[in-house]
DNA sequence: CTGAAAGCGCTAACAT
DNA sequence: ATGTTAGCGCTTTCAG
C-alpha cells in the first residue's frame, strides 16, 4: 500500500534501463520520440510520482525556499509571505515559512534548519533582537541566495527589499497638516528600531515643509505594547497641546486612542490619529483613524522576484535595494 | 567553499569507518566511550551537520509536518500555526505550512506536495470550496498521520479537533440576551458551512432556553464580505424589528455595524452587535462590538499533540474529535 | 539512441 | 567494539 512506484519499477514494466526512464520523464532529446510517449504514458498509468527528496540528494537543489518572518500572526508577514507563494509557485518551488517570534535564538535555529535542509533560497526579515549578524553571514558563506526584507540591516552587504517608511510617514503626517493640525506628536517605537528613525525623518520633513517646528519633546517612545503605548500618550497629552497624534503602527494608535478616551478627549475631533494599518479592517474597525497602507502583498512579491533572479541567473547584486513603490492610500475619516 | 562534510570526511580524518561514525554520532551503545567520545568532539571541531535530505531518503522519515491552512492572513489560522510550532519544535519536527487561499485546486496540489516531500504529518482546515475529499482520502490511503481541524467534515473517518462553535454561540447570545435583547437576528455565511449550522443551534438554544421564539426569518445569510454583509443587514433591519445581531464572524460583524450606521442606528444603543474574533486588538479598534474568543493558539496545540501521538505511537483513532476548551471570553462593553 | 555503473550522504543488517 | 556492504531513488558520466 505504502509502496510508491520508482523510475525502477517503470523501467522493469517496460525492460528498458532506469536511466532510460529517467531520461525519458525529462524529455531528454536523446530518446526516441516513440519511447519518450511510451514511458510517459505508463508512469502516469502506474501513478509514478518522483521523489523529490532523492532528486535533492542528487542534485543538491530541493526546489525550496525559506521564509522567516518575525512574526506570522502579524498581517503585514502574512501578507507578505502570500506574495512570495504567488511568485515562488511560478517558478515551481515549494515555500517553507517559519516564525521567529522575535527571538534571536529561533531565528538563528531556522536559518541553521534551512541550511540543512538545502532550502535553495531564503528571505528574511531580522527579529526585534537580532544584532548579531552570523548567522546571515554563514548563508551567504554558503552561496545561498538570501534576500532581506522590511527589518534589514545596513552592516551587511545584501539585497533588501524595504517599504518607504520616510515617505509615508511623510504623507500621513503631511494628510494631517492638511487637516488643520498644528501640533502633532509623533509616538514612536523603541529607539534603536531603524524603522522609527526613518518614520521620524519622514515626520519632520513633513513639519519642515509646512512651516512648523520640529519639537523633540513631541516625539515620544514606548515599547510595542498597548498599554505602554496608552501610559506613554496620556503623560503627553496631560503635559504638551497636542492637537494630533502620528503613531509608528497600529498598536501604538490603539493605545492613543485609549489614552486620549481616558482623559475625556474625542478622537478626532480633539485629537487627531493616525497610524499604519496592514489590513483594510483595521480601517473599518475604527474610522477615526485614519491610515496608511505598505501593500506586503507587493513586497513579497518582489523580494522574491530579487531572489529568483539570484536563484536562476547565479548572479547576486549586493548593493541592491529595492523600495517598493507601495501605493499609499490615506483613507480619509476624520475630519482634520 | 561550499563543500559541506559529511561523515566521510570525519571517518577519514580519524581512520574508521563511516559506520563507526555514525554509530558514535547517534550515541550507539555498541561504540566505546571514547572513541565515540573523540568522534563526537571532531564532528563538532569539523562543523559537522547531518544532511537531513540523505536521512530522510534513507529512513523515508523527513522530521517535517505539513500545515494547510485557508488563509494565512487570517490570525485565527495564523494562531493555529503559531500552537502547532510550539509542539512541532518540542518534538524536533520542522513545520511548513501553505494557504490555499480557500481554492480547492490548490488545496490538492499542497496536499500532493506534502505527499513527494515526504511529510510524515499533514494538519489541514478545509477551503471553502473542498467539497471532493479524495485528496484527504489519498493521504490516509499512504498512511500518512493526519489530522483535520476547524473546518473538518464528516464525511470522513479522520481525527479532528474543532471550536465549541455552537457553546460559543450559545453564550454570546445569552449576553445579548442577558443585556436585554428580544428579538435577536443572526446573521450567518453561506448555507452549507458546518460552522454556520453549528453556530446556528447555539443561538437557537440560547433563545430557547430564555423562552424566546425562534423565527427564521431572522437569520440571514451573506457571503463573508463586509459589502454584501452590510447589504444583507440592510435590508433585514429595514424589513424586521430588531434589537440586537449575532454575527458568525467579524467580518460580517463589521458589515452588520456599517449597516446600522446608515441607517441611521447606533451600536450598541439600538441595535447591539456579538461578533467573534480572533485577536484583541479587533475589539480594542471596535469597542462597541462584543467579542467571542476562540482560542486558536490552543487549537493548534491540540492538533500537533493529537498528530504527534499517531506519529509517534504509529495508532490513530479515526474517531477521535477534540473539542477545544476555549476560554471563552465576552468582553463586555456594549450597555447590553 | 540506450545501457551500465558510480555515487549523492546516510543507515542498518551482516559480518568479524 | 568496529568494519563491510548494500541500498534509499535518482542523475549523470561514460560506453557502447
């Protein structure tokens, strides 16, 4: 029953030697055409489905790649890695993807996993804790195409796909402005993250063009959590005049909002938020916030399209960085 | 450069044999202790890593489980992957996991490349379009370990473990009910889901139980768009006196909202909304929404251990379903 | 055009 | 306690 049927098994239906076999499923031009149908038809007849595993023992190819996300409950990883299943399926290649959970040791253990498993490729997005790089280092020892994405680093020489961050934070600062806000607080994240400084850079490009002051004190950070998010806005909000709030991502908008709901503040008539939202619910589960899309479907797209050029070409641009061309899309709600 | 040793290379380099080698590696009792001893240390001092490819060919074992999900983008599956690595990494098991994107076709075709990978597990939720269970059918045939969840069906002896929809149900109707509601609508998906129908005697016997008539009438179904949820809403708040509306998703729930507010309603003032969700941040950006948890961490936990004594044990009980004892939470907020 | 044979890295009888 | 050998299923020279 559990007996799968081998190139062996074809080839002593047919008398003809397994290389035949093997040739013939690869429509090696070295085979009669009458031959080549013959044992076409009769795999297919004997349900003969290839081992892949034995292929990859041979050839030292497996036909997949690895992803590792940080975090596959977020949906902005979700969405991510759904574009790169899209692509890598049209290449034919299997996508394996594991979640780091935002521990250093994991990721290391995952990269460890897919280089033993010869996964022919790997796109990866670096874990909150990750500052040793070895690990990245050891894949591209190995030659093994690799290609960073959304949280990368600029300590190694390696293709990268990123969202512009500067830029959107830039509009969504900027689609508050508009709207009549003076003074915008920024509620950032841990201060290392790259992906703050470059929001932050986009928030005071956005203050600079309209004319108003860059005020540090305005900038505040707090770790990811909701709750801190809410401590940390309350104790601005007591303490400065606000009148709008840009936060990093969407926790962080969640807890403004509490914390503006708390002292008694409307959003958004008294306080205007905005955040970064991955999925259109987030919009519709609460329309006074407004926010700004970074399309994971097309960066997972095209960071693996970066990798499949590695994979099939053998050639590697390391320099290369790829800011994806998100369509950013302010869905406007409040009234600012 | 790339060449990776093997134990060839450590056989040689200490004049034993292969064998030997790998004996001493597995921790054989039939080796000395020294020698395995000294074996061990080289390996170690060679960076020595086992290729799981050969062994697998070898021991038609590959150390993988599959997991096939719907949707990865849903947190409710991305939750149940999350509590199937958990166990996965506790039994030295890699997961690999793929979304159909609820199209059957590509349902088969993860299923077939989970049979050439030679998984030796496959955990799967059925896509909304799998109504032909061959391919299900294919893997318990090869005696493939597998397992079902949330969407299962019946129509096949296969161990499964699903949500107590129908409690669950039942609860967040009796809050409605508690809260005051007397004519309760429901607004359900489409038809032939078990997870509709379950659900559905849940608020019947919570209506029964508070001596509310059940009326047909007032359960709706819609596709699982928040545009067509909204239309469905509509035209049942339009059409029939109601107080509050048990929504099977949160989706839907969200559709229901929107109707309401253009109808002029407020949630949860008139019209009182229980939607189920899968993260706490659906209720933080909606706080007029009631919420049911589902528990989905714990689900996928259940799974993989219910997977793992198949495949550990080599038995299975066809029979078995798993109910999972979520922790069910009603957060309240609505006045209700 | 087709076959024989070697070997990918490892395990597991079967020797000794 | 260790070595020898035969594969797992497939690809790929090298010979006809």
């Amino acid at each position: 029953m559990n007996k799968r049927v081998t190139i062996k098994d074809i080839a002593k239906a047919l008398d003809v030697s397994i290389s035949t076999v093997s040739r013939a499923l690869k429509d090696s031009p070295e085979i009669s055409p009458k031959t080549r149908e013959l044992i076409k038809k009769t795999a297919k007849d004997m349900k003969y489905h290839p081992n892949p595993i034995a292929v990859a023992l041979k050839t030292s190819k497996s036909h997949t790649i690895g992803v590792i996300v940080p975090k596959i409950v977020n949906t902005f990883y979700a969405g991510v890695v759904e574009g790169i299943e899209e692509i890598a399926d049209k290449h034919g290649y299997q996508v394996f993807v594991s979640s780091t959970n935002e521990d250093y040791q994991k990721e290391v253990k995952h990269v460890n996993a897919f280089i033993n498993s010869r996964a022919d490729g790997v796109i990866l997005s670096l874990s909150r804790g990750t500052t040793v790089l070895d690990h990245i280092q050891h894949l591209q020892d190995l030659e093994i195409p690799t290609v960073l994405f959304d949280r990368t680093t600029k300590n190694l020489k390696i293709p990268r796909v990123v969202t512009d961050d500067a830029k959107a934070a830039y509009k969504a600062v900027m689609h508050l402005i508009n709207g009549g806000a003076k003074n915008i607080a920024m509620l950032s994240g841990p201060k290392h993250l790259l992906i703050g400084r470059n929001r932050t850079r986009g928030y005071q490009e956005a203050l600079e063009k309209a004319g108003l002051t860059f005020n540090p004190d305005l900038v505040i950070h707090s770790d990811f959590t909701i709750d801190n998010a809410q401590k940390a806005t309350k104790s601005l909000l007591e303490n400065e005049d606000v009148d709008a709030i840009f936060c990093l991502n969407d926790d962080l908008a969640v807890g403004a909002i509490y914390a503006a709901k708390e002292l008694g503040l409307n959003v958004p008539e008294d306080v205007a938020v905005v955040g970064f939202y991955n999925s259109k619910r987030s919009h519709y589960m609460n329309p006074s916030i407004s926010t700004v899309d970074l399309n994971p479907h097309e960066l997972g797209v095209l960071a693996a399209g970066l990798l499949f050029e590695h994979i099939t070409s053998g050639e590697v641009d390391n320099e290369k960085e790829i800011v994806v061309p998100s369509n950013l899309i302010i869905r406007e709600s409040s009234k600012r």
